[in-house]
C-alpha cells in the first residue's frame, strides 16, 4: 500500500514538532506581548527542562508566527521592524529575532508592507490565502516550537489556520489570555467554546495585566480587579498557569525594542572598523551581542513569573501528547 500523499502544509511543517496557539476572547488584554514571551521563554529553556521535545543538542529552536493581519505588534516587540523578508529556492526566509544563532524566527505581515503605518485592508479570501502562505512558503526548518499569535475572538483567521493545520492536529494546543474584569471574562468564555467546537487542546489560562505594582513603593493596586481568570480556570476545568501584574519594565522594553535596535544599527554603521580587525573577529563580536533583548527581558520582574509559566506549559505539553497517543 502506497504511503499517503502528504499535502503542502504537512511537508513544510513537518519538522514543526509542537504548535501553540494564543488566543484572547477580546483586543487589549496583551495577547501579543504573552505570545512574545512565551517565544523569548522557550527559547531560553536550559537543557534540562527542555529535552522532551529539543534535538540532541538540548538548545530548543523557536518560531513565533504572527497572523493578527490587521494589526502586527510582534516585529516591534522583538525589535524587528523595517527588516525584509527574504526569498530563496526553498521558499521565505524568516527574520530571526536573535541574530546569528538562529534559535527564534519570526514572521509577520508586519515584514511585508512599504510602510509600519499602512493599513491592511483585506477581505477574507486574501487573509486565508496570506495564512496559507506563511504556513507553505516560509522555511521554517526544524522547529521546538511554533508559537502563533491570532487575532482578537475568533474570526475568519483562526478558522483558516486550523483548517490548513487539520492534518497536524496531534501536535496543536493553545494557550488563552484574558485580563480579570468581567467584560474580558466573557469574551474569554466564547473563546473557550471555540476550542471546544474545533476539538483543540487548552494548556492554560493566564491571567494578564493582575493588578499594577508602583515602580517606587512596591504597592499593589488592583486596575482591573483580580482573581477572576483563576476562578474561570477552576470553574471550567482549565489549568491555571499564572497572573501577571502591568510591568512597566516590560512595557518600556518591548515599546522602545525597536528604537533601540535602530540606533545600535546605526551605531555599528557609522562606527569604523579598527585596521586589525578581521572578518571572523566582526562576526564574533556580532554573535555575542546579538540577543541583548532577551538579556534585558530576562531582568524584568516578568521574567521569574513567567518561566513558571512556561514550566507549567511544558508540564502540560507532555500531558497532551500522551493523552493523545493513547489508545
């Protein structure tokens, strides 16, 4: 008997081994800014905690895929804006985020168009199309993670990408992100239902934006109220992985990642090379400072709060996948 005939998604993605998908219920509880650190996360995994799912040498590759086609934030969170996709015989080459080590590619309309400002102004068939082809045509290689951050509720965006990634079912999940207020909760609640109606596994529900901490005085104060994502979670048998406070750490560096990356591009152009200097020596020293977003990241207060997440996530990945392996 002849071997099924494996279709474009399944043979680009093939050495995609987990796929996770964020999704929030409703705009501005900060999807894209849990879909980042969850990228910059995994990608710091010590061996150790990685080796379920990482290749030999223990060092997990990540890709972060953003198809909010309206409205990109991931480039500028990364530091990645004005960068070009590149073409080559093996299709789109995606942007990596960490340089020369090639550990976390990115890619997002964001990279396409002429202008950060224009607007996307598409009807459905062009977005499933747009979807179809991040999904086909970018090399993604073999990859630990895929995270894939979706647009606000569940629209024609989050159909198509579970319609073209049908045939790797076995290795999708999802993570939800919702702020405590009630109006988040609800709109929290349909996106729940989604995932119920497309059969696709839930890891956790995290609880962003829980309360605001004074830079100064260390003081809490409840913005939005909370507690009400984790009284979701255990009402509907969701695995609670955490609630973050309004990090203004975090804010700054993911809002100025892109100012900064400029003016360090900048720098390093206008600065003359010494008359020692040689083409290994560059690259080196290029290589050394080619992630200091993740060293920065990784001094937030954020940082300790959601690497338990992520241990959380992972915990729950294996989970999944012998639920699903099991006969």
């Amino acid at each position: 008997m002849a071997p099924p005939i494996e279709g474009p998604v399944e043979k680009r993605m093939k050495h995609v081994k987990n796929i996770i998908i964020v999704l929030a219920g409703k705009g501005g509880v900060g999807k894209s800014s849990i879909s980042t650190q969850l990228a910059l996360s995994l990608h710091s995994l010590s061996p150790t905690a990685s080796s379920s799912f990482c290749g030999p040498d223990g060092k997990p590759r990540v890709g972060i895929l953003d198809i909010d086609l309206t409205g990109p934030s991931v480039p500028r969170m990364l530091g990645l804006d004005g960068r070009a996709v590149h073409q080559s015989t093996e299709g789109w080459v995606p942007v990596y985020a960490d340089g020369a080590e090639q550990r976390l590619a990115c890619m997002s309309v964001g990279f396409l168009l002429k202008k950060r400002g224009d607007s996307v102004v598409w009807r459905g068939p062009k977005k499933n199309a747009m979807i179809r082809q991040f999904l086909t045509d970018v090399r993604w290689g073999d990859l630990d993670y895929l995270v894939i951050d979706t647009p606000p509720g569940t629209s024609d965006e989050h159909l198509s990408l579970l319609e073209h990634l049908a045939p790797l079912h076995s290795r999708l999940s999802s993570v939800i992100v919702t702020t405590p207020q009630a109006v988040a909760l609800v709109d929290s609640l349909k996106c729940l239902s989604f995932t119920r109606n497309t059969n696709l596994p839930v890891l956790g529900l995290i609880e962003n934006m829980s309360g605001y901490v004074c830079p100064c005085c260390g003081e809490v104060s409840n913005v939005f109220s909370t507690g009400g994502g984790e009284a979701m979670a255990s009402k509907e048998g969701l695995t609670f992985l955490g609630a973050l406070p309004i990090d203004t750490q975090l804010v700054e560096l993911l809002d100025g990642e892109a100012i900064a990356e400029k003016e360090n591009d900048a720098k390093a152009l206008s600065e003359p090379a010494s008359n020692g200097s040689t083409d290994a020596s560059v690259d080196s020293e290029k290589e050394r400072h080619t992630f200091a977003l993740l060293e920065r990241y990784q001094g937030t207060p954020t940082y300790a709060l959601f690497s338990d997440m992520s241990t959380k996530i992972l915990s729950r990945l294996q989970e999944v996948s012998v639920s699903i392996s099991a006969p």
